[in-house]
C-alpha cells in the first residue's frame, strides 16, 4: 500500500517556474517506478514525466527541455521541476506510483491531485 501526498501546486504566470512534490509511504517507494500525469477537463489523463526505479527518465513531447522529473529514495520523494511554463501547461497534476514486488504483481497508486495554472 502506498499513499501519495502532493503539494506545490498554485497560479504562475507564463515563462515562470513551479516546483511540485509527491512524498510517498511506505518502503514501496524505492521499488516502484514514479510519474506524473496531467489531466484537462474533457480529455484523457495524460502522462507527462516518468523516473524508473534506475533513474531513467521519460518525457512527453509537450514538456520535454521545459520539465524535469526526480527522486530523493531516502526521503521517499518524487518531484517535477517546471520551467518556462506555458498556459496549455493548466491542468491538474497527479503523482503516480508503478509498484512491482514481484514480476507477475502489479499495482497502480495515485495522489489526490493539485491544481496547476498558468496565466497568458
């Protein structure tokens, strides 16, 4: 079991910077591949930024050179750092845990959300 706090979100004006936090329970966190999805009203939930539990990074064309996804494993932290954001950059952000215990065991933990936007 794995509960995800986030924190960070707010207003910030086009080109500016917002730092979120996702702090995660639990031992799980190490082993567990984090991300962090954005959803608009009307559309699907998106992925935006992903870390492995190696450290490998991912990122979605939209955000890519813009955000940056991290991991602090002894504080059981994931964060993402965005810069020169931009208003299609509004939306709610919601941490996201992949945790694998075993090969054939799967499970998905997501965060209550915090809302991100970005004025023109």
């Amino acid at each position: 079991q794995v509960l995800l706090v986030e924190s960070g979100g707010g207003l910030v004006q086009a080109g500016g910077s917002l730092r979120l936090s996702c702090v995660a329970s639990g031992r799980e966190f190490r082993i567990s591949d984090m991300a962090w999805w954005r959803q608009t009203p009307g559309k699907q939930r998106e992925r935006i930024a992903r870390v492995t539990t190696g450290g490998r990074t991912d990122y979605a064309d939209s955000v890519k050179d813009r955000f940056t996804i991290s991991r602090d494993n002894a504080k059981n932290t994931a964060y993402l750092q965005m810069n020169k954001v931009e208003p299609r950059d509004t939306g709610i952000y919601y941490c996201h845990a992949d945790y694998r215990p075993t090969i054939d065991e799967r499970y998905d933990y997501w965060g209550q959300g915090t809302q991100v936007t970005v004025s023109s």
